[in-house]
C-alpha cells in the first residue's frame, strides 16, 4: 500500500496539533547542487531556476506553488528540498504566515531561511 504525500503530511500535522506541546518543525535541506562548474554535481542552470522560484514562492508565501514544480526541473536542479519543503507545507496547514529571512548560494548549493508563524 502506498501512501500520498499530503497524507504524510497531514499526519504530522495532526500528531503536533494533538500533542499539547509547543512544537518545532525544522525543514532543513540544500537547494540546487548545480550552481558552480566544479562543485560534485556540475553546472546546471536549472539550479539557480530552481532556487529563483524557491525564493519567490517562500517571499510571496504561497509554499503550495512548490506542489505544481514538474520532477524533471526539480531533478536537473540537482536540489535536496522540494521533498522538505513539501511536508513542511503540509505540516503548517492553514492559519499560518511565513517570513523569508535570506537567500544565498555561496557555494555550489543553494541556501535559504524562512521562519513560520501562526497567523
């Protein structure tokens, strides 16, 4: 039996919501690996794309757009966070507001911060 992803994600969201806690959810992960010709996974301009519509999406707080990204652009990216930032999506729910804090690629991969409230 496989399960959806929105699936997984809604249950994350359910156990958090349920524990009575204040909880912390961290999506860590690397965005495009193919930002620099010498970097382990080679140059792809499909990395700085990828990240370019990261960035938009998190600035515009509209993290659902990541949802209608195709594979294949994410696969040429080279990027580890679509994967995270979609259980991250699911986890918020609604009622939430998102802040983007700072963007770089200082290295072959990409990097971003963003924090997340309730409204």
């Amino acid at each position: 039996m496989s399960l959806s992803p929105q699936t997984y994600q809604q249950a994350l969201a359910r156990a958090a919501a349920g524990s009575g806690k204040r909880v912390a959810l961290i999506a860590s992960a690397d965005h495009g690996h193919a930002h620099e010709p010498d970097g382990p996974y080679g140059f792809d301009p499909a990395s700085a794309a990828y990240d370019e519509a990261i960035v938009r999406l998190v600035q515009a707080d509209r993290l659902g757009g990541l949802l209608k990204l195709e594979p294949a652009f994410v696969a040429a990216a080279k990027a580890d966070s679509w994967w995270q930032l979609a259980m991250l999506h699911g986890a918020l729910g609604k009622g939430w507001r998102g802040e983007f804090l700072s963007y770089e690629a200082s290295t072959y991969f990409g990097m971003l911060c963003a924090a997340y409230a309730p409204n």
